[in-house]
C-alpha cells in the first residue's frame, strides 16, 4: 500500500511538449485554416490558467453548481462480492447532469466566454457530454448546436430531449456508422467553417493540440479530489486505481494527478477498462489499445482501429459513450511507457458488473463505469484478496436503462 502526504510532489511526469505530444502521439494534424485558431486556443488557455481569477470562478462553480468534491464511497458489500479488500468508488455520477463531463463543460464554456465567443458546439455519443455542454452553455448564455449520430440519437432518447430541453440543437449525423466519432468528423467540419464565432466544446481527451491538456487539467480534480479525500479520511492510498476509457477524458483526469503527485516508486498501478465488445477476435468492439496500431484521426495521433490503408474503422460497444475508434494521446504514451495498463472488457462482462453494483449497493451505473468495475474480480485474482482498489464511476446508469432493458437485464 501506498502513502503519501496529499501536498507531496514527488513525480517527474511533464507531458506533452510545447508541440503537443506525449512521446510520439498527439500532435497538431490539422488544414491550415484551422491552426490560427488552436493557436488562439492555446494562448487563451494558458492565460486563463495563469489567471487567479479565473481559477477562482471555476472552483466556485465546480463547488456550488456541480456539487463537488463529489463523494469518495467505501463499497463493502462490492468489495466482498469481488473478492477484495476494500473498494472505494470515486462518485462522480452524483454530480449534476450525472457525469464527469460536466467539469469539462463549464471549464471550456467558462473559456469561450473569456474569449468572447457566444456560440459552442459539441459532439456526443452517449449524450452526457452533449447534455453537460447544453447545461454550461444555458448558464452562460451561449447559443449551443450538439452533433450527434443518428445511431447514439436512437439509443439515448431521454439525454436528446434534455438538450433541446436545455436550448440545444441537436444535428443529427447519418455519415457512417452514424456514432461517436461520426460526430466528432461533423463537429469539426462545421468549426473550421465557423471558427470566426464559435467555440468547439471537445469533450474527450483526443483532437488535435492543445484539447488533451485541456481536457486533462478541466477533469483532473477527479484525482486531485481522491488524493484529499484518502488522506483526509486517514486512509492509505490503493494498490490500484481503476476507470473506464473510451476517448479518456475521465481516465486521465483520474490517472494523471497520480502520475503527477505520486511519487514513482508509491504510484498506485493505473488500469484502463477498454471496450471488447463482442470480443477482440470480432470487428464488433472498441478497443483501440488492445486492437489498434498508431495512425491518425481528428486532427492527433494515437492507437486507433484502422485498416492497412489507415482509414478508420467502426468501433463497437454496447455503450455509446465507448464506441469510438481512437484513443487519447496521452493514454497512448502511457500505454507504451508501461505507467497504466488497459484490459478489454465486452458488452456480457460489462453487464454483469452493471447488475453486480447495482444489487449490492443500490448504485447504478452508467454502462461506460460497468467497464471499469468488470475488471474488479480480475484484479482481486492479479493482486490478491487483501487488496486495495479505487475506481471512477464516471456516471450514472438512468441513460442507459433501455439499453440494459433490450440487453435482458
């Protein structure tokens, strides 16, 4: 086990470069009309974050209107189920719309505000990301369009009507397998047609430089809130800490504060739940890591799912927010540099541990969260029944009851 005082820096980890890349991923590969604008980007980021003001706002926000710190949960009853120790359960489902996107959506919103840029857009998958940057934007008066495939828009009907409830347009996006990353293809078209007004309201930690670090330093107080909340309870940091991964946003925000406070030799081992779908062996999942090779997509480099001649291919998962065939930079140099290991998980273990919280603590997940708890039993069998394991619930599950409804839960 490992012990830490929480305001100890002890770490080496400084990614990216000034150029965007965590080791050989990221990057900035974009149509040149679309540079002078990420550039715009950066220099607004960087001068919000050297802005005590602006910190200031944020903080307020991420305190009285998302609700946090959230909760930081001892699973007991999980715990045995699994065959471990202790589980404790980063709450982030209790955080208003129901996800960790909202930390990213008010911190980028709050961005375009500086900036004076009064439209956004947004691409989403499961909806929550869509739902979040709808919410942002109605608190500051933003003009909000969502793109979002007309597949996702067939599966998440109740997170559709909450963002036209919130002001939104919702565009559907019929291109392809009409999911997540056909989304993301549309988004992007559109702002490099409007880039002059509009604020492009990323929501995972991938595109092109400098939305990773965006993403990363608007969602890390997921882990800096942990290292607090062990060391205020007087508990020891895990043996291991857990998330789910699609593009990554809540991973790396769980992960990196970690990998930056921690130092090395006390670091929890990290692990990533991928989307195995209906198997590795199959063309139906999601696991870029796991199935993928590095090329590029949306403007970085990193894993993706691609055929010989680099074109994408479509991912697969039971969870919408999951079937996207990249993932973030940063997790790929963490991949490579042996600092966090991803496992796939399918759509039938996802949905054993979806029903396995839900009955044992009265907590329901959102299926995207269920792919980190169904690595549980695997990591009581790879480090022992004494154990310590700390997992982000990313969301929670009202999203996805008529998916689990049609799954035969």
């Amino acid at each position: 086990m490992s012990e830490i005082d929480s305001k100890q820096q002890g770490s080496d980890y400084a990614v990216p470069d000034e150029r965007g890349f965590f080791g050989a991923y990221g990057g900035r590969y974009v149509p040149e009309t679309v540079v002078p604008a990420l550039r715009e980007l950066d220099a607004a980021f960087r001068e919000a974050s050297d802005d005590p003001a602006f910190k200031a706002e944020f903080d307020s926000l991420l305190a009285d209107y998302v609700g946090r710190p959230s909760p930081l949960y001892r699973a007991n009853r999980l715990a045995k189920a699994v065959g471990l120790a202790e589980v404790w359960l980063k709450r982030e489902d209790l955080n208003h719309t129901g996800a960790h996107k909202i930390n990213n959506t008010l911190g980028q919103c709050l961005l375009a505000k500086r900036m004076g840029k009064k439209r956004v857009i947004a691409e989403t998958g499961a909806g929550q990301h869509g739902v979040a940057t709808a919410t942002a934007a109605a608190l500051f008066e933003q003009e909000c369009v969502v793109f979002m495939g007309v597949e996702d828009i067939r599966r998440q009907a109740l997170n559709v009507y909450k963002m036209k409830l919130l002001g939104a347009e919702v565009v559907p996006v019929d291109e392809g397998g009409g999911t997540l990353a056909d989304a993301v293809t549309a988004a992007m078209r559109h702002w490099v047609e409007r880039v002059e007004d509009t604020f492009y309201v990323l929501g995972s930690a991938l595109g092109p430089h400098p939305y990773p670090e965006i993403v990363r330093e608007f969602q890390r107080v997921i882990g800096d809130e942990m290292i607090v909340q062990f060391a205020a309870k007087g508990v020891e940091l895990p043996d291991a800490v857990v998330a789910c991964v699609g593009g990554g946003s809540n991973a790396i925000g769980t992960f990196y504060p970690f990998l930056r406070e921690v130092p090395r030799e006390r670091l929890p081992k990290l692990y990533g739940a991928e989307a195995a779908g209906l198997g590795l062996d199959t063309d139906k999942h999601g696991a870029s890591i796991a199935g993928g090779t590095p090329g590029v997509l949306h403007g970085f480099y990193s894993y993706l799912l691609q055929d010989e001649r680099g074109n994408p291919l479509e991912a697969y998962s039971i969870s919408a927010g999951l079937d996207y065939p990249g993932i973030g930079p940063e997790h790929g140099y963490l991949s490579d540099e042996g600092l966090v290991k991803y496992l796939p998980v399918t759509d039938a273990e996802a949905l054993e541990a979806f029903a396995l919280l839900t009955q044992t603590e009265g907590i329901i997940p959102a299926i995207e969260s269920s792919h980190a708890l169904a690595l549980l039993p695997r990591l009581a069998s790879e480090l022992g029944p004494d154990a310590h394991v700390a997992l982000t619930v990313s969301g929670r599950g009202d999203k996805d009851m008529d998916i689990v409804r049609e799954a035969g839960l």
